[in-house]
C-alpha cells in the first residue's frame, strides 16, 4: 500500500497545554486507520492540526505533514481551503455545532460541490440529494430544504457524513461519526463507508473510543494516550497481543460475551487522563499505571514489538539493551 496521510512527530501546544507530544500516524490508500483513547488523549486536535483547522493560539510543529506525496504542513489558508472538503475531508463530532444554523441544509451541502468542482445548482442539489438517501435519510428532497435545528442529532449527523463525501475525497477523517446514531443505524453507516472505501479507494482516519467498532472496521489502530501514541499495531496483533499498559487497560474494560460473567464487575483504568504541560517527560501514564517503576520518568524510546507492531513504554523486553 502507498501512504495517503503522513504525520511524522507532530507537537501541538494550546496555551500552556502539550495537546499532542510527537505523535506519528500513517494512513494508507484504501485503508482504515483508527485513532483509539479517553477524550482529552489528543485525538481530535491531532484530526484538526492536519486539517489546519486548530484554535487560535495554538502552535503546531511537524518533522513532516505529507498527503498524497505533497508537503502541506506549510501550506497557507488559501492553500489549505482549496484542499479541504475536496480531496480530503472531515466529518465531526458535534453536527449542532459544525451545520450553520442559518442555512438551509441544502445550501450548505451544495456550497461544497459548487466551490471545488465548478457545479451548477441542479448538478449539486441532485448530488446532494442522491447521498443523503446513501447515508438513509429518507425524503431527501425535503430535508434539504429544511434547517439543522429541524433535525434529530442522528440525521444532523448523517447530513455531516453526506456533505464530507460531496467531492468523493481521497481522504476522510471521521471523529466519532456514529456518536449520536443507534446501533442499527450505527451498523448502516459503517457499511457504507466500508463500501465507499472499496469503490474509491478511500482512505479513513477513524477517531472512536468504541473497541468493537474498532475490531470490526480497522486495518491499523493507533491507542493514544496525554498526546502521544503509546501503541500501534495491525488490528489482528494488537487485540492478540497488546503490549502497552494502556492499550490492555482499554481491552480490559470491554465485555466480551461468554468470558464475562452476569456478576462480574468490568474492568476500569483508576484517576483521570493528565493534563501535560511543555517540557514533561517520561510516561504520561505512569500515576495511573499499576507496573510503573523509576525508569518511567526517564526519556523512553519507542520499541518493536513485531512485525509493524510499535510500543512506548520501558516494560518491552527490548527496552534494557535500548537504553
């Protein structure tokens, strides 16, 4: 597989705040990448700094910020406006706040289609029209004449799905976009990715804290933890053999049917994930981790635990003749 997304060491700071510590990431053409952890790990921002959409005052810096073979972490607003809703795309996790209240959804989704491929109104709406029966909102026609407060949370967040799929992009990066849907709703709408991804060749960054999402859609995880990637791996290897505390931390908390019993409490990771300031080292995980030694202050250098399978943390056996 050739890489459609590289982020190589990417920092980002918000105020006094080290959101994201060197985390790298590598999506693949046709592949689904899923960026797994606990709100407030750095996933979401990790998302927005590669569609250059962070807050003010926030600083990003990058060893390498590539999207298909092209340098785009030093491209401008401009630059960054034509790339986005185009050739990449991004659902988000709140559709209340991401649909412009005054807006028709019909005019927001055609705005899209109109402005990158040159579309007539007829050309857009029918387009529109024609993906939201995709995404199973039923009488397109009249929703696109309607406003998203008119909407349930479920089909606001399927009209954010729609309108990021508007210009078929190489690229779709989705943070939580099943959060508001029901399961059987759930189930719908990662079948349709799943088969837009096999049609076009799509290449999925998937933000979720939902394991069983996660065994059944991704190709690659990446576990997240205090900004940094402590773990990835294929899905196969990393459910078969998790290496990091976190990562079976996370597994450990997930019921599996026919080995948890009715009574038996689920497993929990105790305290709360820290807030990193600039200049911390060491282990962000170490206060909540039960096998945390000394050595975890330390600086701590990311070790291979197989076969395209990466860990950070100083419990590898391979970390002694590392260090």
């Amino acid at each position: 597989m050739s890489a459609l997304l590289e982020v190589a060491d990417l920092r980002v700071t918000i105020g006094s705040t080290a959101a994201v510590r060197g985390a790298s990431i590598t999506v693949n053409k046709g592949e689904t990448h899923c960026l797994v952890g606990e709100s407030g790990c750095g996933k979401s921002i990790s998302a927005l700094s590669v569609m250059g959409l962070l807050p003010r005052g926030s600083k990003r810096e990058t060893t390498a910020l590539r999207f298909a073979g092209q340098e785009i972490g030093r491209f401008n607003e401009r630059e960054m406006s034509r790339l986005r809703g185009d050739r990449m795309a991004m659902i988000f996790q709140e559709p209340m706040t991401s649909l412009n209240p005054a807006y028709t959804v019909g005019s927001q989704m055609t705005e899209v289609l109109r402005r990158h491929r040159g579309a007539t109104r007829v050309q857009a709406v029918d387009r529109a029209a024609e993906l939201l029966a995709r995404v199973g909102i039923t009488a397109p026609g009249l929703r696109l004449g309607q406003f998203p407060h008119q909407l349930s949370g479920g089909l606001r967040q399927r009209v954010m799905i729609a309108m990021a799929l508007m210009c078929d992009p190489e690229l779709l990066i989705a943070d939580e976009p099943t959060t508001a849907l029901d399961v059987t709703v759930q189930a719908q709408i990662l079948r349709l990715l799943a088969t837009l991804q096999k049609e076009l060749g799509l290449g999925i960054l998937l933000i979720t804290h939902d394991l069983g999402i996660v065994a059944r859609v991704a190709d690659r995880v990446s576990v997240m933890y205090a900004g940094e990637v402590v773990e990835s791996a294929p899905t196969a290897a990393l459910f078969a053999a998790p290496e990091h505390p976190y990562t079976r931390g996370l597994l450990t908390c997930v019921p599996v049917p026919g080995k948890v019993r009715r009574d038996e409490p689920l497993g929990s990771i105790p305290g709360v994930v820290p807030r990193i300031q600039p200049g911390f080292t060491g282990c962000g995980f170490r206060d909540r981790c039960a096998q945390a030694t000394l050595a975890c202050a330390g600086s701590i250098p990311r070790q291979q635990a197989g076969p395209d399978h990466a860990t950070l943390c100083v419990l590898h056996p391979g970390w002694q003749a590392a260090a």
